[in-house]
C-alpha cells in the first residue's frame, strides 16, 4: 500500500526544529450563490472561487527557535500561492511538542502585502509542557506545568470579483498562550504575566474528588501590522 504524500505548503522542509507529519487542503469556495423561487425554495446553486485552506502539522525534532512571519506567501504545487495566517503550539507532559501551521489560498501571482511579526518562539525536543514565549511565570511549591498551548492568527481580507481575489491584506492578531497547572501541595501557584503580554482570564481551579487541584490561566499579547515599504 503506498502512503501519502505530504505537500509542503509553507516551505519548511529545510527547518531546523520541525519536521512535517501531515498535510491537508481543506478546499473550498469563496462564494456560494443561490437563487429562489416564489415559494423560498433554491432553485439553482453555483459555487464560485475554488481556494484551499491548506494546513500543515509537525513535531519538534531539535532545541531552537520558530520564526514566522504572518501574511508571508509560499508558493505551491509550482504556481499555487498559500498565505500564512496561523501558528498553533501544543506542549503537555509526555507528549512532544507539535506545531500546526495554516493559511489561505490566493490568487495566481500574488505576493505578501502586510506582515506581521509574531516573533521568535523557542521550543524544545523534550517530551514536556513548556513555557511559550516566555509568556508567564511560574512558582508555588508542588506546583507544576502540565500542559501549555499557543495560538495566533491573522485576520485575513480580500478584494474580490466574481468570487475571485484580486488583492489581499492581514491584520488584527492576537497571541494566545494558555496553560494547566497542577497543585501537589499545600501552596497555590502563582502565575504572572510577562511584561508585554496581559493576564487574560484569571486562574480558574478545578477540584476532581479523586485526584488534585488544576489551575487553568490565558495570557495574551496584542501584535501590529506593518505595512510594505
């Protein structure tokens, strides 16, 4: 049986930290125009503007650093363009950390307008939850990291005609770290913002009857968009 082949949508098969596990296109239309009867019933459906979603997994296979920047474009299956619109990190105890590029499909010849800088986030091979971005602190006796996620994404708009992109531009993202803690001891942790990033939701506990104290906390940090020269 022959296994499938992966398609490198973003460029990174040279990358020193990631190595790519999965693709997928996750094809669709722009537009879906219907038109109606006099009842309210479709009587013709034309989809219009086929584009991919495409996506991309990978797992951390060396100490280093992702830097990426938001709205850069990769080009595809020779003339294909994907804009890149979204980083997602998962690290939990256990587990190697994996990593989730996305983006969307532009038109024939495009190229990067606004970028953003989501800067450089460190990752490690080991087989544990870590601190993203250096986004928070930790401490408290007894108290440790279990699970730390990461998300970003670019809101990306289009110019259209007839269903089809003409012009494109991103902008309006967010980071998104969020993270599990477990409490063993007697002392609650204590969790603090980095400078820069806000402390979006306040800890919340969970308390199971056979088990100990989880902590859940969201610390987020607000990007810009710069413009081309």
């Amino acid at each position: 049986m022959a296994l499938s082949t992966k398609v490198d949508y973003f460029t990174q098969t040279a990358n020193a930290v990631i190595k790519q596990t999965s693709s997928a296109s996750n094809t669709d239309f722009k537009a879906k125009p219907t038109a109606t009867n006099e009842r309210g019933d479709i009587i013709v459906r034309t989809p219009v503007g086929q584009y991919d979603n495409p996506s991309c997994d990978f797992v951390v296979f060396a100490e280093g650093d992702v830097d990426l920047s938001l709205g850069s474009v990769f080009t595809y299956d020779s003339t294909r363009i994907a804009c890149l619109t979204g980083i997602s990190i998962q690290t939990s105890a256990g587990s190697p950390a994996k990593v989730t590029l996305s983006g969307e499909e532009l038109q024939a010849g495009a190229t990067a307008t606004s970028t953003i800088d989501v800067g450089a986030i460190t990752l490690s091979p080991r087989h544990k939850a870590q601190i993203l971005m250096a986004a928070f602190s930790l401490s408290g006796t007894g108290c440790h990291l279990t699970e730390c996620s990461l998300d970003v994404k670019a809101n990306l708009t289009r110019a259209t005609q007839s269903g089809l992109t003409i012009a494109h531009d991103v902008s309006g993202a967010t980071i998104t770290v969020k993270g599990t803690v477990v409490q063993s001891a007697a002392t609650a942790p204590t969790i603090t913002a980095a400078e820069g990033w806000t402390l979006n939701t306040p800890t919340s506990t969970e308390n199971p009857d056979e088990g100990y104290t989880t902590w859940t906390f969201e610390c987020t940090k607000d990007l810009l968009s710069a413009e081309p020269a």
